[in-house]
C-alpha cells in the first residue's frame, strides 16, 4: 500500500512536470527568453520546494520575464509603459491565450485589476474588443493605465477608471505589499468602492461579454458584489486566485450560478505558500 502511494504521488509529480513543459514551453510563445524562463524554474523547483533558492529563482524569472515580454510587445505592436522593476504581467502569464476563440468576439470587456493596461490593450488592439472598462484603484499604476491607452491610440475604446470594487457601495480597505489588496500586508487605506452590478448599470453598458478579474485574492469579494451580472448577464470569466481555499470558493459561487471550468493554470513551480495561484 505505501510502496502504491509513492508510486501515485510519483506519478503526480510527473504528470505535473510534463504538462508544464507542454504549456509554458510547446505551447506558449516560441521565444528564447520564454523557454529560458520555463527551464530555469523548472530546474530550480527542488530548491524551492524546500522554500531554499526561491530569492534566485524570482530574481530568474523577473529578468527573463521582462525580456520576454518586450519580445511579445515587439511582435504584436504594443507598447507599454511601467514603473521600474513591473514588467507586464498579463503579457507574462499569458494563460488565457491557450484557449482557442476564448478571447475572440468580445465586443464589451471589463478589466478588473487593470493595472498598467497590459490586458486591456492587448484584448483591445489584438482581439479587436469594440469597449473596454479597465478599473485600477492604485493612484500610480492608474497613471500609467492612462498614460499606455494614450501611446496606443486606444482613447476610444479603453475607459479608465481609478476605483476600486468590492462587496458593498461605499469604501473598502486595502493594503499594498506590491499590488493593492484586501489580502495585502501593511497599512491599510480606504478607497472608493462600487459594486460591479452597480458600475455596470451606472455605464449603462447593453450586455458584457467577458470579465477577467486579477487583484491579488480580492477576486471572491469582487464576485459577490456581481451576482447580478455573473447570474443573468453570464459574461465568460477569467480570474486568478491565491490560495486554494479562495479557489473552493470561488468554484462553489460560480458552479451555483451554472459556469463550468474549461480551463484552469496552477503555478508551478509552487514556492511559498502565500504566492502560489491558480487562473
């Protein structure tokens, strides 16, 4: 029986690896800094499994990543501006590319979680999205937002908001490590706080086609002030989550509105418990 165990845990282990390589390596963006990348992490997951060469292996991973993003931004045209030391993140993890049509005939987008416009832009100049709100309460990251829908000639399409959303109408503490949070460690600040029933009835938006909600293990309480939206609009979702009980969660909500996972991402290699997420 034991021997039985250590052979499944084994196989786990296996079939982790080769997917991994499958998806960040054959099926992602066929660049050298992307395969760098993936095989620097995957070379340096023992060490931090045991939470030992994890500083290395972030340093790794932030200076290919950011090379590999500009590769992304050359071949499709986009330029970007950002703060010192972020890197486009979603041109980064570029997960929700992998599903076929996912991202085509979207005419209304929001963006939750925007930061600097990364998605917004690409959602908006490679897959031709006709709206797109992109919300962004972070003061700094908002002028970037703004300042990178300019440099694209996106004014038309992209309207930026700087607020943040949550549960209820009214405020909404969050704390900023790197990005701001209800999770976040630090001094807490309040912000400005809608719901996303209410922004899209305030908007007068006809219809949304999809919602990718990405801010930092907020995503649970941004989705029970949607329940309108996800129930009777029924927009595809893409979000990410940070731990695996907001993922059980978040599941459970959905599920009890009728969605269905199609695809899903889990970080690998894993690190420290507080930074691994799933999209």
């Amino acid at each position: 029986m034991e021997e039985y165990l250590h052979f499944q845990r084994l196989r786990r282990v296996l079939d982790r690896i080769c997917s991994y390589i499958l998806r960040e390596i054959i099926q992602s963006e066929h660049s050298l800094y992307n395969m760098l990348s993936s095989v620097s992490l995957l070379l340096l997951a023992p060490l931090n499994e045991l939470n030992f060469g994890l500083a290395l292996s972030e340093k790794i991973r932030r200076a290919l990543g950011e090379h590999r993003a500009k590769y992304i931004m050359n071949k499709y045209n986009i330029r970007l501006l950002y703060p010192h030391g972020l890197f486009p993140f979603d041109l980064f993890w570029r997960d929700y590319f992998q599903v076929p049509g996912f991202l085509n005939n979207n005419e209304i987008v929001v963006d939750v979680g925007a930061s600097i416009g990364d998605f917004s832009i690409v959602i908006s100049k490679l897959y031709k999205a006709k709206k797109v709100i992109a919300i962004e309460p972070d003061a700094l990251l908002y002028i970037y937002l703004v300042k990178n829908i300019r440099l694209n000639n996106l004014e038309n399409t992209i309207i930026p908001l700087n607020i943040a959303l949550g549960e209820k109408v009214g405020t909404i503490r969050l704390c900023k490590d790197i990005f701001l949070s209800t999770k976040g460690k630090g001094t807490s600040k309040a912000f400005p706080c809608t719901t996303l029933d209410k922004l899209i009835k305030d908007l007068h938006l006809p219809k949304i086609d999809l919602i990718k909600i990405d801010t930092e293990g907020s995503e649970l309480v941004i989705l029970r002030g949607a329940k309108f939206t996800i129930s009777e609009v029924r927009p595809k979702v893409i979000l990410e989550v940070h731990s695996k009980r907001d993922r059980t969660r978040i599941m459970r909500l959905l599920a009890s509105y009728g969605y269905q996972l199609i695809y899903e991402k889990v970080n690998f290699p894993s690190g420290l418990a507080y930074m691994d997420y799933i999209s």
